[in-house]
C-alpha cells in the first residue's frame, strides 16, 4: 500500500497553531477544557482519513473500513461516536494482541485497538499534541511532525565530526511493555487538567488484551503497564514519557559542564561524548532506575567512533581517514544489516511463488520497494554500498526472468543491462551519493 500524505484542514490547524503557542508561551499552564475539541466533527472526520490512510489489520470486533463503508457509512458512524464522547458514554473495547517476529528470533507483543477507538484516539492526539510539542526537547525525532530519522542521522553525523568520538549507544528493554501507568499520567496531567482527556487515555492504556492460543481459545488479560503498540496515540504517550528522561540527562549534562549530545528516535537513543564517559552512563541509569526502566545490557555498548563503529536507524557510523587526503572523515552509510534485509526482500519478491503473477506486477512490487529503500539510505556515503545492492539487484532479475522462462545460465547476454532498464522499466539504483539528502523522482 502507498502511503497517502493528507493536508490538515486550515480550520484544525489553526487550533493546533493557537495551542502550541499558548503551551510555549505559558510553561507550567494547564490546559482544563478540551473534550469539545475532541468531537468537533471537522476533527473527527480528518481522524477518520488519517485512520483509514494508516490502513491496519481490524480490530477484536472484526469491523473494516469497507464494512462500515459499505454498511451504515461513514457520516453515522462518525455521529455515532460523537454522540458517545459528548454524552461521556465512550468505553474502550478490547485489544486485539498478536505477535510480530523480530530480527533477533523473538516476537513482539502488538495491540491492534478497533477503529472506532483508533479514530478517537487520533481526534484526542490531533488536539493534545501541539501541546506536548511546545514542551519536547530538540534531542526527540521519532513520531513527531516535521522531525524524521533523516534529521537524527545529520545531527550525529555533525556531533562526531566537531570532536564527539565517545558513543554510547543504548536500548531499552521492552519500553513499550514497562511504561509505568500511574507516572505517564502524572506527565501528562502536568498539562491536560480535562479529566475527561485523561479518563480517556486510562482506558486506552488499561484496555483488556485479548489473544487466541493455538486451539483457538482467547486468553485475556488487563494491562498493568506499557502503551499498546498499534496504537495510534502510543507513540506520543511514549514520547511524553521520555520526554522525563531528555530534559533529566540534558540538565545534568549543562551542570556537571560535559560536551554531550543526546540524539533519541523513540525508544532507541545514543550519547555522543568528548570525556565524561563513565559519569554519564551512571546518571542514564540512575534516571532509567527512577523511571522503572531499564537497560537491554546486550544492545547496549559504548563506542569509540574513531576505532570501531555504531548502527543507529538502519546506518553505519564511524570516523575513518580519508585515503586520498589523509584527514578523517565521518562514514555514513547504510549498515550491512538494512544491506541484507534489502537482499532478502529482493529474493522473496521473486521467489518461484511470483512465477504465477504477471511480470509488470513482480516488477512494479519491485520498483515500489526499491524506490522507498533509496529514498531512506541515499545520503552521505551511500555510494558503495548502492553499487553493491545495484550489481546484486539486476542480477536477481535475470535470474528471475530465465527461471521463468525456465532457461538455464545466468542470462548476461540475453537480458542486458541496458535492456534491463529499457525494456522492463527496472528502477535505477544510483550509483553516487552526494553529502547531502538526495531523494528519487
């Protein structure tokens, strides 16, 4: 599916710009009056869009966006709703839980809410998180507008060339599964005094998980901790919580007088230091230990940047010296990991299942994905690792095309590269990477 980008109405966004002003302006001000926001009916019908462009699996109660479509229709289902937050007789439904396989073997605990409670919670999120914004650190990129990993990776890229070589690179241990209840809710009532905004997120965070074992028995369970990851409003509450964290670490930083730069997407973060290595990693833990959080010790290292290198957000960052000038420079370029999954995924989408599908259709499954890896990766140093992915990319096509014509040899002469690009529209990887963000057409 093909992510729709939808513009925010002028009217909403008017209400977001009035917000976050008053929250910049007013630090400790607390807003008391926000629930007739929330069922505007402009803001439930932009909730609705943004929702249904999310796309999703359905929730517990099975209901799809083209069953209510093709059924009562969206006008009622929205009045519906509305008419359940206005008369404070909304109550959160059940949390559909199922497990994702993770890169390590394991799986991760996902909780897809029903989309009745997926647009009430991007109606509260639309209105409450200008306000959250106001408060956040420079150091935040994940989840947030107008912030991407793009942004993350020019700022630890800028920190190791002034002289930052010390990384400490950390990983949560099941941040999402450890939030605690009762302190992410004091966070936010720091701001929001609406005790009906708040009654809602406790539902949406105490919701009942519901899961089906293997003789198709469910099994459920009231959440004690954590934020649903499938959520819609998940990412922000787990902003809001380690919002704590940056604005704890910062401060201690500009006391004790250390050169350190905190870059944070989500739940991943990395320290980039000139001295004060030990020092820092005991406060990190001091104010992970307060906040009932803890360290995945595996994940978690420190680096010397000019010795060995990082991954953070699917890259490779390290200082080397340059052959040809003798000084050192800073690399940038995608890790050998997000170099494999692209390789893995390339067999897959031409795997002998993909014999029975029409060839533009394999070859446009291809290009969609081949189009979105470069547009994240090519930037900075990515030129070797793209000539690499470009020589190993038309090569699994010509295997592709002569197992499907069930030929033998690898096809060189009969399917060239030129052909290749001509004929069958393959997209071009490109071969040269300037230092700055490049996107494709």
């Amino acid at each position: 599916m093909i992510a729709v980008r939808l513009e925010t109405p002028n009217k909403i966004r008017d209400l977001q710009r009035g917000l976050y002003l008053k929250a910049k302006r007013e630090p400790k001000f607390r807003f008391y009056l926000l629930q007739d926001k929330v069922w505007r009916g402009d803001i439930l019908q932009h909730a609705y869009r943004l929702v249904r462009a999310n796309g999703g699996a359905p929730g517990i109660d099975g209901e799809t966006f083209q069953s209510i479509e093709s059924g009562e229709g969206e006008a009622k289902f929205l009045s519906k709703l509305q008419q359940e937050l206005k008369e404070k007789t909304y109550r959160a439904q059940a949390v559909r839980r199922v497990y994702i396989p993770k890169a390590d073997g394991k799986q991760r605990p996902l909780g897809i809410p029903s989309i009745r409670d997926r647009v009430a919670q991007m109606a509260v999120k639309l209105v409450i998180e200008p306000i959250f914004e106001a408060d956040f650190e420079d150091c935040s990129f994940g989840f947030r507008p107008k912030r991407d990993a793009h942004q993350a990776v020019g700022v630890i890229r800028q920190a190791l060339y002034s002289g930052h070589p010390y990384v400490f690179d950390a990983d949560l241990n099941q941040y999402f599964d450890t939030i605690v209840h009762s302190k992410l809710l004091t966070l936010v009532a720091r701001r929001i005094s609406d005790r009906h905004i708040l009654g809602w997120i406790k539902q949406w965070l105490t919701a009942v998980a519901v899961e089906e074992d293997e003789e198709g028995k469910r099994r459920t369970g009231k959440a004690k901790r954590g934020t649903p990851q499938g959520g819609v409003i998940s990412p922000l509450l787990a902003n809001i919580y380690l919002h704590l964290f940056d604005r704890a670490l910062l401060t201690y930083c500009q006391a004790a007088g250390l050169a350190a730069h905190l870059v944070r997407y989500a739940d991943d973060f990395v320290i980039l230091m000139r001295a004060g290595v030990n020092e820092t990693l005991l406060k990190v833990k001091q104010i992970l230990e307060r906040m009932e959080l803890t360290l995945n010790e595996e994940k978690s290292r420190v680096v010397d940047a000019r010795e060995g290198g990082f991954n953070f957000l699917g890259f490779t960052f390290c200082r080397k010296r340059n052959r040809q000038t003798g000084k050192d420079i800073t690399l940038v370029e995608p890790s050998r990991k997000s170099q494999l999954h692209f390789r893995e995924e390339m067999r897959h989408l031409t795997g002998r299942w993909s014999h029975c599908l029409a060839e533009e259709e394999v070859l446009g499954r291809v290009n969609r994905y081949v189009r979105g890896w470069v547009n994240y990766f090519h930037l900075y140093n990515s030129t070797q690792a793209f000539r690499r992915q470009r020589f190993f990319l038309e090569q699994r096509i010509r295997k592709y095309l002569q197992k499907r014509r069930q030929r033998k040899g690898f096809g060189m002469k009969r399917w060239s590269t030129s052909r290749l690009y001509r004929e069958f529209g393959l997209c071009a990887i490109p071969v040269h990477a300037p230092y700055r963000r490049t996107r494709m057409p």
